[in-house]
C-alpha cells in the first residue's frame, strides 16, 4: 500500500507518466488471485493516469472486476469489506464518466444506475457527499448532450466525476 500511495502522490503532484509507469510495475507484480484488494485500487488510480478515454475505461473495469471478485464467497474480505463496498459508488461513476467520454450515453446511464444503487455504503462525509454530486453532475451533463456525437464529453471541469 505504502508503494500505491506514492504512485499516487506522483499523479496527484503532475507526473502522470512515472505513476503510470509505477502502477504498471505494481499490478505486474500482483497476484491475480490473492492480491484483488490491491489490484482493485491499482486500476482505480492507474485509470486516471491513461491518455486515452478507452483506456481508462479499461483500467475501470478492471477495477471493477477486482472488487467484483473479493465479493465472491470463496474469498474473504477481510479488513477491506468496508473499503471496497465504499469505492463503488466510484467505480461505477468513473465507468459512467469513461462511457461518456467514449460518446455511450446507455452505458453511461446503466453505470450512473449503479452507482446510485451502492450510494448507501457512502457514509455522509465529504467523501461521500463528493461522489453524490459527482453522480448529479454526471447525469445533468449526459441530460445536456455530454454524450451525444456533437457533446463535449468534459464538460465544464472536465474530468472532475472520476473520484478516487
């Protein structure tokens, strides 16, 4: 963790190429099978590290998948059931975001869906509150047309509805 948190004070401190070239090292040295809460926030922030909206769609996903897989009943969430049942209001809302970058505004709004229906692990904290009007953001955008062919899929503040 301590490794993940210094790729992403990098990111966070403008040096996307050197996060990204670290998360990559990271998640190469994961394991697929015991490693999911790691892999989970790798791709988390390894998304937000891509140049290319398809990209960091796919980093969401893989995100997703992680967390996804540390829910099944053959594995044990351990210490980290709290954390991952609260990342995915976010993840859902980074794929909706990544979906409207990509011009899909159904795939957007079947991710907005999600995220809406996880809303209850959010706490009512600043995080929380954050993701909740990131989600309200995200919908009035593809409401005005973000995702459309003509739509700006940025929008004002663009990039602002990935979360961590």
């Amino acid at each position: 963790m301590v490794r993940i948190g210094q790729a992403i004070m990098l990111h966070r401190g403008g040096d996307r190429e050197e996060a990204r070239n670290r998360f990559a090292a990271l998640w190469e040295e994961t394991d697929p099978r015991t490693d999911l809460f790691h892999r989970c926030t790798i791709a988390h922030y390894m998304a937000d590290t891509q140049d290319h909206p398809a990209d960091e769609l796919a980093w969401d996903l893989r995100a997703l998948a992680a967390a996804d897989a540390l829910r099944g009943d053959h594995v044990s969430w351990g210490e980290h059931q709290l954390a991952v049942r609260s990342l995915y209001p976010s993840l859902h809302l980074n794929i909706a975001a990544g979906h409207v970058k990509l011009g899909d505004e159904e795939a957007a709004r079947r991710a907005l869906d999600k995220a809406r229906a996880t809303l209850d692990a959010l706490t009512a904290d600043a995080y929380g509150e954050g993701v909740r009007a990131a989600i309200e953001r995200l919908e009035k955008r593809i409401a005005d047309g973000a995702a459309s062919p003509d739509g700006t899929a940025d929008g004002p503040g663009g990039g602002t509805d990935h979360l961590p």
